[in-house]
C-alpha cells in the first residue's frame, strides 16, 4: 500500500484522545447490543475480536467532549504525506480521509446527502453517544453520534490472537468496514436490524453489507482525490488485497467460535462465516457499484 507523499491531509475528522482517560469503565450499559451482535453469553475473547457494527439506542450524549491528545505523534499533527515518516500513525488518517473523500462524493452523485462521521481514536475507555464503551468492544460505529470508534492495539489483537496477518491494508479494510455502517445509518438501513443471532439473521445481512461497501471503497480507493485533487492512496498490491481479504476471513464467526469454544454454533452468528466476508468483500471490490451490496434480499447469503 503506497500513500502520496504530497497530499495534504485533513484532520478535522479525527479525533485523538488516546491518553486522555475519556471513559467511566465498565464496559457497556445494560441493555446496550451492538449493532454486529449481542455480547451476552460470549466469552470475551469474542467481544474483543468481533467487528462490532455500533450501539444503537440511547445511554450517553450525542455531543460528547473532546480532549485531544497533544502529545507528540498524536494524529492531529498529521498534515503532509510526509509526516508519515515521522509518524507511521498518519496512515490511519490517510484511511479516514480517503474512505469519508470516496462517500462524500458517491453518495450525492446517487443523490443522497452524505454527513460526515468524525473517527475517534481512543484507547482503554471511552465515552460515547451509545454509552461508556472500553477497548473490549474492538473498533465500532455509533449511530446517534455519527463516529467511528478505533482503539489502535486492535490491530494487534487481530494478528496474535485470530492469526489474521494484519497490514496496512488489513486496517484499512477495518476502517472501512465501520465506515460502511456509517453509510448504513445515513440511509435508514439500520433500523432494519429486528434478529441479531442466526446464520440468516439481520445482524449478520448488514454485517456483510458492510463488508460489500468496505469493498466498493477499495475499487476507487486509488483515485480518491484530496482537496487539491492529488490521489491519497497511490497504489494496492495484490498482497495488500490479500491481506484485506485474509482479515475479513479472520473475523468470520464460525472462525472465532472454533478457536474460542472449539466448535461452530451457527444459530449465534452475528457477523457472517469467513466465506461470507470474503465473498461480499470481494463482491464490493469487483463491481465498486453499491447495488451489488442488497444482502437483504440474498438467498443464499
């Protein structure tokens, strides 16, 4: 994965507060289930693997303050593709400047107004327009806040505890998944989730919705422009692909269960099996068209 060393980047949508001891702890509220699925039951290790889709309902503000990390390598400085050098942590804003740059164009040309969705980076604990949230829940959208939530030692997590093989690309897949919820949200979609455990359960068409429009992202992801019209993401190999793909996979639930229970329980799938990430992944990454992402109607999924 290559970025542009001349493209300005824009940090208006990011916001660090990594350090800055912005949760109550303790988890989420009762009666708070994420958007990918439910948490009761599961052992932890599956709550901190899931790529969960967002907590709907109430429990928190939907303005919550911001302290900004002003510590050095914190996000914000990150204003050049050449800050990467000093900071390999810009590429998270690379990510998030691209994805919200490809939306904020492709949904007014289908004729719906786009929002932006800040990304708050975070670590250990933080508050939410969903409520307290802690670093167990992995990256997450919030409807009534409109954010992406990311605590960066996810990635980690990823690679050591589920084998994924991780990688630029591997995170800015995760990114765009949650960005893909975004989308879900502006649209109404998720207000269609009633069933949230089942191999066929509403939880788990929008989780691989999610994973289609992470993909359409990816077709333009190389032609996503910045404001002065320069490409922020200059070039995706085939093992960045790979990786991507090998990350959707690694966070499959029949992949979890086996190594978490050391069996496969379809009836509390959440997310989708790997082949199913896989598949509606590299379906958005095939066709970069979001009509090819109607998991709702498909059958088999």
């Amino acid at each position: 994965m290559k970025f542009n060393p001349d493209a300005d980047l824009d940090t208006s949508g990011v916001e660090d507060t990594r350090g800055s001891g912005g949760g109550r702890g303790g988890g989420l509220p009762g009666g708070m289930i994420p958007v990918g699925g439910g948490i009761g039951g599961i052992i932890l290790l599956v709550v901190i693997l899931l790529l969960t889709g967002g907590l709907p309902g109430g429990g928190g503000s939907a303005d919550q303050p911001v302290t900004q990390n002003t510590a050095p390598g914190n996000l914000s400085s990150c204003k050049k593709g050449t800050d990467l050098q000093a900071n390999s942590n810009c590429r998270f804003v690379f990510y998030q400047n691209s994805i919200e740059s490809f939306w904020a164009a492709e949904l007014p040309r289908r004729g719906k107004k786009y929002t932006r969705a800040p990304m708050r980076v975070f670590d250990g604990s933080v508050n939410t327009g969903c409520g307290p949230a802690t670093s167990a829940v992995g990256p997450f959208y919030c409807p009534p806040d409109m954010r992406v939530y990311l605590d960066l030692g996810f990635f980690q997590t990823l690679q050591s505890d589920l084998g994924a093989r991780g990688g630029e690309f591997a995170e800015a897949y995760v990114v765009a998944h949650e960005y893909g919820h975004h989308i879900q949200n502006l649209y109404g979609i998720l207000d269609r989730i009633k069933t949230r455990n089942g191999p066929t359960s509403d939880s788990v068409r929008s989780e691989l919705q999610a994973d289609c429009l992470a993909g359409i992202w990816t077709n333009h992801a190389t032609t996503v422009p910045n404001k002065s019209g320069q490409p922020l993401i200059t070039e995706l190999s085939e093992d960045d692909i790979a990786r991507g793909l090998d990350a959707a996979a690694s966070v499959g639930d029949d992949r979890i269960q086996q190594k978490t229970q050391g069996q496969v329980t379809p009836e509390s799938f959440s997310h989708g099996t790997a082949a199913q990430r896989m598949k509606w992944f590299q379906k958005g990454m095939d066709t970069g068209d979001m009509t090819a992402c109607d998991t709702w109607s498909a059958n088999p999924l």
